[in-house]
C-alpha cells in the first residue's frame, strides 16, 4: 500500500473504533457529511444535524 491508501485505512479504523466506543459508553460521535453538515450520530442510527450554533435539529 501506498501512504494515501495507508492514511485512508487508519481513519477509517479510527471511525470504527470511535463507534464502538461510544456505544459501549452509551454516547455519540460528532462529524462532518460530505455535505458540510456537522452531526450527531447515536450507537441507535438516530442523527441529528447540528447548526452554526451547536443547536441540534433530528433529520432521522
């Protein structure tokens, strides 16, 4: 594997792993769409999408 294919494959390890922890801890994780929208994503599927002030608002 190359660096980029190397660097791909850790964040997405990290993403996993920050998955399982937060449903081992009953919290969320908080990241940005490809849209540029930052969420909240529960351990149960709920997202809720987060505005310019850190309010919430569900979308599923």
């Amino acid at each position: 594997m190359n660096i980029t294919q190397d660097l791909a494959k850790l964040i997405r390890l990290t993403g996993d792993r920050a998955k399982l922890d937060a449903k081992a801890n009953g919290t969320y994780i908080v990241y940005k769409t490809n849209e540029g929208q930052i969420v909240r994503e529960y351990s149960t599927g709920k997202i809720e999408k987060m505005n310019e002030q850190g309010c919430l608002s569900t979308f599923f």
